[in-house]
C-alpha cells in the first residue's frame, strides 16, 4: 500500500467519529502570545449576511441562532456596491499564481472554467476539499449519509460523502444539506479549519462563526483571501483559500476507544503527505548557462540551482529568475528519482525587483544608477560593491559602470534582504546590425558596417524569428537582427526580423529623447542603434527590428534596381490608380503605387493603365483560369514620392546559344546554384517558385506567391532547362536535406488509392489517441484508436492486436501495437466496425527523418510525388508551396490550392497530442515531411 494512500486511511480512520470534538489542547507558543493575523471576521462582531434559513444543512454541528448574525463579521465595512456574480461588474480573469499549482496537481479544473468570479456551490467545494484530504473517490459506490437531499444521482455525492465521513460536514435542522446552493466565505473558512484539525481552538475562542475565523487566521488559512462584497464565495478567493489549505500544517487526532482524552499532534501538511510535494525557499544561484560568482558550475539543460541544489524546472524562464529568492514548490519522487521537479514558483516576499528601460538610465557612479521614473522625475537606486552581474545570460565579475550604461535592453536590480541596497544586476544589452551576407559553412554573419559576428558552437547560440527557433540555414542578407551575446562571446542569442514597411516620411519628432516617425499614416519609434537619420519627405522601404522600430532605410531607388514582379493590379480603377508588388534585392515584398506616367523598357513615357496592361509585364506561365503565376525579373526605380515611375523586363535569349551573352550588364542574376554568370541567364518567362538567386556575389531567397496551377511538370526544376542551358538539378545547395538536422515535419496524407494491397476507397486517418480497453464479449483486452478522417473525429474498436502491415510492395512490418498519436493509416474494418487491416502512410521517428522505400511509392516524382522531403515555402488563407525532394533526390516546387477537404494538425511531440489548426498556425520555412498526390492535398500535420 502506498504512502499516500496509507495517509489517507489513517486521515479517514482518526476523523470518522470525532465529530468536532477536539482536546482542550492549545499550541502552547499561540496561547502565550495572543497575537493573531488580521482577521477577516473580527472577533467582537457577528454575521448578518449569512443567507442561509435556520433549517438548511450547515458544516457545523452547531445550530446556528435564528437572528442573523452582523454584516461585519463577514467582511470589513465597504462602501463598494454589491457585485452579483450572474451580472459580474468586472472583465473575467483567469485566476493567475497559486492557481498553477492547484491546476497541476488537479484540484481544480481547466482556466477557461475557473475565473476569479466563479461561483462556488457547496458541493463543488467539497470535492475540492476531498481531493486535497486524498479521499477523493474513496466513496464509489453512490451515496449512503444523513444529508436528506443528497442521494446517488447528486453532483459531489461521493465527495459529500467522504466529507460527512470525516466529520467536517453535520447536518442540523431537517438534515439537508443544499450542495447546489452557493457557500458562504464564513461556511467554507469553518469546514476547512475542521478538515484541517483547528476547529478545538476554534471552539475555545467563541465558536462558530467567529471562533473558527480567528483560529483560520492564526493558523494561516485564510492568509491573503479578500473580503466579499455578497458573503459568498468566489474563485480568488477559493484558490487562496484551498492554497492555503494545502500548505498549513495539520493537527492530527488520535482516538482510543470510548475515551473522552484527545491528545492533538502537530503533523504534516497536505501538500506532503497527499501529494508528495514540498515547499523551499531559497536563492536561484545558477542555471545551464552561468552560476552567480558563488556557484561555479551550471546545472543541466531546464533546470535551475536554488541555494546549491539542481531541479527540474520545465518552462521558467531561469534567465529572468536568477538572482532572486524564490518560494517553490517541488515534488520528491522514488528512489529512481534523481533530480526533484519544481511545480510552481514565485518570488519570495522580501524581494524587490526594479526594471530599468535602457532609455531611462542617466548615468551610473558610485554604485547609483540615475534614472527619470514614469512622471519624469530623476531617482536613484544604490546597488552594492559586491552585487552579482549577470550579463547577458552569463555572469560577469569584472564589470563596469560602462556595462549598465546600456543603450538597448533591460537593467533588472534585485534586493533579497529588504535593506534598500540592490544585490543582484541582471543586463540585457542588445546589439542591432543589417546583415550583409552569411557565411553558413563557417557560421559567420557579416554586417553592413564590416563587422563580423561568429556563432559559438556547443549549440550555445539560438536564433528566432517571429517567435519560433530558426537555423542559420533561414538567416539571409538584407535582414535585421537584434544580438545578446554573452561578454565571452560563449552565448548568444539572435532575433531575426525580416519586417519592413514601404511609404514616405511624413513627420519626425523627438519626446523624452525618443524620435519617432511618421510614415504616412503610422507612427514609428526609431531604433536607439539606428544609423539612419530620418527626414521628412525621405521615401522607400524602412526595415523593423525585432522590437518593432524603424532600425534602417533602403537605398533611395533613384538609380535603377532589381527585383522580381510577383503581382500587378489596380487600387482604384476609377481614379486609375495601379500597384505592383515586388521583391526587391534584399527580399523584401514591397508595393509600389505605379506613377501617372511611367516609362517602359526604352519607350516613351506613357500612362499606367497602358504599362500595367503591357502584354511583356508578367509575361510567363498561366494557370487553368488564365491568370499569371510566375516571378519576373525586372529593373525599376521611383520618383521623389516613392512612385514607380520606370520599368524594364528582359527577352529570353536561352534559345539562342550564345546570342545571350552580349547583355553582360544582366548576367549578375543566375538561377543556377554554382552562380557561373557566363553560362547562365534568366528569361522572362522562367517558371521559378523559391529560387535563389545570385546579385553581386550575395545570396538571397525569395518566396513564391500563393498561386496554383495543375501543370504539374511546370513547377518542377528538373526540367527549367531555359533558366539554366543543358542543366538538370538535382540535389539543392540551399536546402539541407541532412534529415538528422530537421526540426519540424509536416506531413502531407495522400490520397486514396496507394495503400498496398487494401482497397483504393480505404479511407485514411490521422491518429490522434490509443488507449487500452476490454472487450466483454472476447473477454480480452484490445485497443480504441481514435483519429480525424477529413476533419471529422472517428473513433473504432480493435479486436485482434496482431494485425500488421506486412504487404510484400510497400508493408513496413510494424502492426497496431506500433501505432502512435501523429501517425497516418489507411484502414478497412469489420462488418461490425472492429479494425480489419491496416496500411502505415507515415510513423514519425524523433531520432531520423528517413524515406526508405517501404512506404513510398516508387512512381515518377513527374507524375505523382507521393512522399518526400520539403521546405515549407509559403502557407496562407488559400495555398500551400512545398519546395521538396523526394527519396530519388528529384526537386519538385509544388503549389497546393488548400481545398475544401484539407485539413491541418499541429502534433505537439514533448506533450503527445494531435490538435487540429489552420494553414497560418504552422510555420513557413520550416523543413517538413510530406504526401500528397498530383494537385490533391488532404490532412498536413506539423510535428513540434
């Protein structure tokens, strides 16, 4: 029998008949001092809001007088207005801090159904309170106690139960009970000081209600509840209450036969002895990165080192914790248990911590640090000689004032002891640059101003983008990137930040030393690292940082540039006003107005309309319903407003030998990987969808638009023979196709029709549970797999656990037992809906991302790619393009129309759960694994 459960039986064995008698024995420290908490209920006062009639069920044995007893008793006078929980006066809250525990440890239910203006009904409370005793459930077998209004079918009945068998609950009057009727602060503070052995002290101190608030008080349970405006109680106040609960310690009884003699012991508190889980105190000391200078040595990935000791701690933010003292709560497992795991935590109430803007620190001397607070005013905050530095993630003992100075990022100071002087100083100094190229064989990002950043290896340096994990592989020129690095250069962290907005400079302005700018109709603050020196009337394209300011401007297009037209059309039709979308030089999508009068290639100068409709402008593939889908190079350049005012397209000459070659001014661009501009260029009507191409030297990508088309062998580069004379490409240099060194998958299901030996209609399905159950009638255990065919839940039973994909073409020889949530099947069943075979599409393996052929399909990538490796290129509302190669190596740019039986899952891999999702939520740029035959796309689940 396990602890907890022995614990829980001695709980039920020593409260079952004792009723609420206690011995007349007092903590002998609380009697001598007199010196209780401040109480919600004062001692000399009564209760009158009490709404309930002398005849209903009460927790105490005790009747409760006819006359209702004071208002005051149950809160403190209040001139707010009465809050009625149906017409909550307040936005709902999800209960915030202790409630991550109790959530945890399942006391309470899901935050979209606990708010802090939840009612809580008296049954509901004592499920609470029977799951924080460790008797929840103890009582199955339907309801058998005194309570006249409770029976089997009652919600709570079992807890009731449980709680009338401890004597916590006694009925009085005609013996009901109302667990549906809300509950008072006063009721529910009364159970829990019983179910917690203090209600002897109570009874010494005056009795219900009064007696049972200050023995709460003194002991603690009520600590930090607020006062109701109603009587009643509600969510925060419930998780402050059942927190408390679980932390206070409790007196046990100990009954000996018929004897009146009860001697009360001093025991443990529940959080131990039912759920195995302890309080600590102490001081975040080190992490996996750095230790303060007391602490040498790191502590393993996700964990964190409090006062000397190592504990898991999956999702804090150590980084921002280390330093402080910290209350957490841990949980001790068995002997195989190595490091305890930390449940919840929160900054012990003797810390201080100040944040300071890096815009709002003046200066820094003799160990003061100048700052204007958020009225403007100049304060001080002294921090000590000795005080630890953590820099960057690392700690940093020869510091100087220069290193607070910072000019971008966040200056923390933490004071452990209260006394006013700051221990702890924990920087975040960001550098910004524009990148102006990538060095990815020797990890080396060189800036626009010459500098050169090199990644630390020991996977020590993380790269994001828009809030995900990125690879050097996804980092390309003319991009902004905030850096953290560490002051021994050993750690860093990188934000990417490909955002940029086209417009004009209407205004700038400086405030409290901040410039912002105006563009057009959008107000932007400047990068406090920005080169840039912005001007009214300044036009073009200004790149974002990862902060969302304005960090750089691109070149003003007076001279003409390059750049890929992806999309033409009209704003206003009427006013004649027309747009192009472009990619520029540095990658980035910008739209520009089309000036009145523009001039094209070498002609005249003509209207807009007349360039926009020019036959030569988009000139290339079209799908089934006639419009343009491909990428054309062109050269430009704008006006003083930012307009497009000239635009150049190029003939193709790739038929026409070495005529090509007299343009030398064009062939900087190629759309071959070995970038020989001799041999190679680029034709106006090129199909291209996410091609690199080469301009000066310098790499970029660009990203195709959402178009389609069902000329399935136009997308493919393998036969883009006019892009690149007699060349067949075969393995891509700007795509990794080492599968160990992918991150994500995304699966893309096939249609039906390709699973070995089952039937072409055999529909398919993507697993999302297995469980375990028996079967009555085989009197035998079998398994439920459950899983969405189409977007629809299916559910269906297996009978027989040997059933196996064994076909001799494609079977993989793995059977049901094999089956994991995120895996892809093709099925048929019974007569009576019982599994009948199966055929493995997909089983993700964590360890190697591998396409072996026995469950591919051997067809021609040119006819039907079934299956494969890819970089997701673009995902939206309407499409999807795939840039893959499947297991012959064979290069395939795909665009996928997401159609009405497409469906998209995000498989979380650390949590094991299938969810369903939208196209947007899965991350472009993300290396994948994928099906899919000809133009069809069905089911496509990411693996996180």
């Amino acid at each position: 029998m396990t602890l907890k459960r022995v614990l829980s039986w001695v709980l039920i064995l020593s409260f079952l008949f004792a009723g609420v008698v206690f011995a007349d024995e007092m903590d002998t420290e609380a009697e001598s001092s007199g010196v209780y908490e401040e109480e919600l209920i004062p001692e000399d006062t009564e209760d009158d809001t009490l709404e309930e009639e002398e005849d209903r069920g009460d927790y105490d044995d005790i009747d409760i007088p006819e006359e209702k007893p004071d208002a005051s008793v149950t809160e403190p006078d209040t001139s707010e207005e009465e809050v009625k929980p149906s017409e909550p006066q307040e936005p709902v809250k999800v209960v915030k801090g202790k409630y991550n525990l109790l959530a945890v440890l399942d006391i309470i239910p899901a935050p979209d159904s606990f708010t802090d203006q939840k009612v809580i009904t008296r049954g509901e409370l004592m499920m609470y309170f029977s799951k924080i005793s460790g008797v929840d459930g103890i009582s199955k077998s339907g309801y058998t106690g005194k309570f006249t209004d409770v029976n089997s079918e009652t919600p709570y009945c079992t807890h009731i139960q449980a709680m009338e068998n401890l004597g916590v609950i006694n009925g009085t009057g005609t013996g009901s009970f109302f667990p549906a009727d809300k509950v008072t602060v006063t009721d529910a503070v009364a159970a829990a000081t019983k179910l917690l052995g203090y209600d002897i002290y109570a009874e010494t101190m005056g009795g219900y209600p009064t007696g049972y608030y200050s023995a709460a008080n003194q002991a603690g349970i009520t600590k930090g509840m607020e006062a109701s405006s109603d009587g009643y109680l509600y969510g925060k106040n419930a998780v402050t209450l059942l927190f408390n609960m679980l932390t206070t310690e409790l007196k046990v009884q100990s009954v000996w036969g018929n004897e009146e003699s009860i001697k009360v012991t001093n025991g443990s508190c529940y959080l131990e002895t039912v759920f195995n889980v302890f309080e600590g105190k102490g001081l975040a000391d080190g992490n996996e990165f750095t230790g303060l200078r007391k602490v040498t040595k790191t502590v393993n990935e996700e964990c964190i080192s409090i006062d000397g000791v190592m504990y898991k701690a999956p999702g804090m933010d150590t980084n921002a914790e280390l330093g402080k003292k910290l209350r957490f709560f841990y949980r001790q497992d068995d002997g195989s248990y190595i490091i305890p795991e930390i449940l919840y935590y929160e900054a012990d109430a003797s810390v201080e911590v100040t944040n300071l803007d890096a815009g709002d620190i003046i200066s820094v001397d003799n160990y003061n640090i100048t700052y204007l607070d958020e009225q403007g005013r100049e304060e001080k905050l002294k921090f000590s000689g000795v005080s630890d530095v953590i820099y960057n993630f690392k700690t940093h003992p020869e510091f100087s004032y220069d290193d607070i100075s910072i000019d971008m990022g966040t200056v923390t100071l933490i004071d452990n002891d209260g006394n006013g002087t700051y221990d702890v100083l924990n920087i975040l100094s960001y550098a910004e640059y524009m990148i102006e190229s990538v060095n990815k064989i020797d990890e080396v990002i060189t800036a626009d101003n010459g500098k050169k950043i090199t990644l630390p290896g020991d996977n020590n340096c993380t790269i994001y983008q828009m809030g995900r994990k990125i690879t050097l592989e996804d980092v390309y020129s003319g991009t902004v990137i905030n850096v953290l690095a560490s002051d021994d250069n050993l750690y860093m962290i990188i934000y990417v930040n490909a955002g940029s907005v086209n417009g004009t400079v209407r205004e700038v302005s400086i405030d409290d030393g901040i410039t912002r700018i105006k563009i057009d109709e959008t107000v932007y603050e400047l990068s406090p690292l920005a080169k840039y020196i912005p001007r009214t009337g300044d036009y073009g394209a200004f790149y974002l940082n990862h902060f969302g300011q304005i960090a750089a401007k691109d070149k003003v297009v007076t001279d003409e540039q390059y750049a890929y037209l992806i999309n033409k059309g009209d704003i206003n039709t009427y006013e004649e006003r027309y747009f192009v979308k472009l990619v520029n030089e540095s990658g980035k999508v910008i739209n520009y107005e089309l000036a009145p009068k523009v001039k094209f290639n070498d002609n005249p100068r003509t209207e807009a309309r007349n360039v926009i409709n020019n036959p030569l402008l988009m000139n290339g593939v079209l799908d089934e319903d006639g419009n343009p889908t491909c990428q054309q190079l062109i050269k430009f350049k704008t006006d003083k407003d930012g307009k497009l005012n000239l635009i150049r397209v190029f003939t193709d000459y790739t038929d026409k030998g070495e005529d090509f070659k007299k343009d030398k001014a064009d062939t900087t661009f190629t759309l071959d990987y070995k970038s020989d501009v001799n041999l190679k260029y680029y034709g106006g009507n090129a199909k291209v969808f996410g091609t690199r191409f080469l301009v000066n030297a310098e790499t970029h990508i660009f990203f195709a638009p959402p178009a389609h088309t069902t000329d399935v062998e136009s997308f493919d580069a393998g036969l883009i023979t006019k892009l690149a004379t007699e060349t067949t490409y075969t393995t891509p240099e700007f795509y990794d196709v080492a599968y160990s060194n992918m991150t994500g998958v995304v699966v893309i299901r096939q249609a039906a029709g390709a699973a070995s030996s089952m039937k072409n209609g055999d529909p398919e399905l993507v697993i999302s549970n297995i469980t375990r159950c028996y079967i009555p009638e085989e009197d035998a255990v079998g398994l439920r797999i459950y899983g969405y065919r189409l977007g629809l839940e299916k559910e269906f039973l297996v009978k027989d656990l040997s059933i196996t994909d064994n076909n001799s073409n494609y079977g993989n020889g793995k059977g049901v037992l094999d089956l994991r949530p995120g895996d892809v099947i093709q099925y048929a069943l019974n007569t009576d809906g019982s599994l009948a075979a199966i055929k493995i599409i997909f089983q993700y393996n964590p360890d190697k991302f591998e396409l072996t052929e026995s469950h591919t399909s051997t067809t021609s990538v040119f006819v039907a790619l079934h299956q494969g490796i890819a970089q997701l290129l673009y995902r939206d509302e309407a499409s999807v393009i795939l840039n893959a190669t499947d297991v012959k190596k064979r290069i395939h740019d795909r665009s996928f129309i997401i159609g009405p039986r497409t469906r998209f899952f995000r498989f979380d891999t650390k949590k094991n759960r299938l969810t369903m999702v939208e196209a947007t939520d899965i991350p472009e740029n993300a290396k994948v694994y994928f099906r899919n035959c000809y133009n069809m796309l069905y089911d496509v689940i990411y693996f996180e």
